[in-house]
C-alpha cells in the first residue's frame, strides 16, 4: 500500500517524514519527486510514505494511478500559524507562497501592503486546506492529523497503516524541530510529547 501526506506547508511536515523514518516495513521520504514531469511526477514504489505538500497540485494525476488503492493523511497545523510562518518567506527561493501571489492571484508584490500579504497567506493556506479536503471526500482510507495533537494521532496512523519499527523513536522525533520558524508550535508539540510519556509511564 502506498501512504500520501498532504498539507500546506509549514504544518509538520518535514518532521512528519523524519518520524516515518522509523517505519521499518515502508519506504519515506519528503518532497522526492518534485523535479519531475507527468506521469513520473507520481511514480512511487508500492510501501512507500510520501510527505509532500505540493502534491495537492498533482490531485488528477494522484487520482488516476491510486485512487481508493492508498492511504492518505491531511496533516494540519493551526491555520493561523501556518499563515503567519508563510509571511516569513516571501524572499525565500522557490517560496511557493510568493508563486501564489504572483502567478495565482496576479499579485505585483512591490504594491502589497503588510496586511495584503498576510491575508494572501491565510487565503493559500485556506485554499490547499480546502482542496485537499475536496480530494479526499472519496477515499475510504484516510485521516487527518492535527500537528496539536500529534502525539495521540501518530500511534493512531501507525495502527492504520500497519507499520511496524519503533513507535517511540518516531514520537521522540516531535521533539526535535526541522525547518522550523519562530512560531511556539513545536515548541506546544514537545510539551504535549512530554505528557504522553509521563502517562505512558505511569501505566
């Protein structure tokens, strides 16, 4: 079985596919095949974990090769904060929010106030949130994982998708930041990881 996680970006994601590292019956990885055009672009081996949050923009192709045969995660991270962490990288290279702006919505970025540029965050993040909600309405193997509540949902997904290897080193893995920014989500991860052990402890 194939596994997809979707999301916006800036949601966990990187994280995410640290943690599946510890999967020892499926391959993973973040953003692998991005380079790639048509049919390639989607092209990935059977068992395998793929992390990636531009391949909402490849939902038709997506479709047409696995359809209801994969299991797919909508990652979240409060809406909110992931706007605010967009609006951080609009001088990032290949920054898929200035892409957005400039080629989406027809944005000349010079004129956009402050303001502006946070409501276009809000309004991408809201869009993909929104589109892969659409895209997985008819697939029966599915959930959504809030980045919140990632250490009561992770054991979850790991059940769902019968994957063997160590649980405790993949949850140990939200404990440690990846390609984060200033915003304290991490930072409420890791005390919401740090519960979970007290009270797996206490069993």
């Amino acid at each position: 079985m194939n596994v997809f996680v979707l999301c916006t970006g800036r949601s966990g994601s990187m994280t995410f596919a640290k943690a599946c590292e510890a999967i020892t019956n499926y391959t993973s990885a973040h953003e692998s095949r991005i380079k790639l055009l048509g049919e390639e672009r989607v092209a990935y081996p059977l068992q395998h974990i793929e992390i990636d949050n531009r391949l909402i923009w490849f939902a038709g192709a997506l479709d047409k090769k696995y359809g209801t045969n994969a299991f797919y995660v909508h990652l979240q991270r409060d809406a909110n904060a992931v706007a605010h962490s967009f609006n951080k990288r609009w001088n990032n290279n290949f920054s898929i929010i200035k892409a957005y702006a400039e080629t989406m919505l027809f944005q000349r970025l010079e004129e956009l106030m402050p303001q502006d540029r946070l409501a276009i965050c809000r309004d991408y993040v809201d869009t993909v949130n929104a589109n892969i909600t659409s895209f997985l309405s008819n697939k029966p193997q599915k959930m959504t994982i809030h980045l919140e509540q990632i250490e009561a949902q992770f054991p979850v997904f790991w059940e769902s998708i019968q994957a063997e290897g160590n649980l405790e080193a993949a949850l140990a893995t939200f404990q440690q930041k990846h390609n984060s920014d200033s915003s304290n989500t991490a930072v409420q991860s890791q005390s919401l990881l740090r519960d979970w052990y007290k009270k797996l402890s206490k069993r």
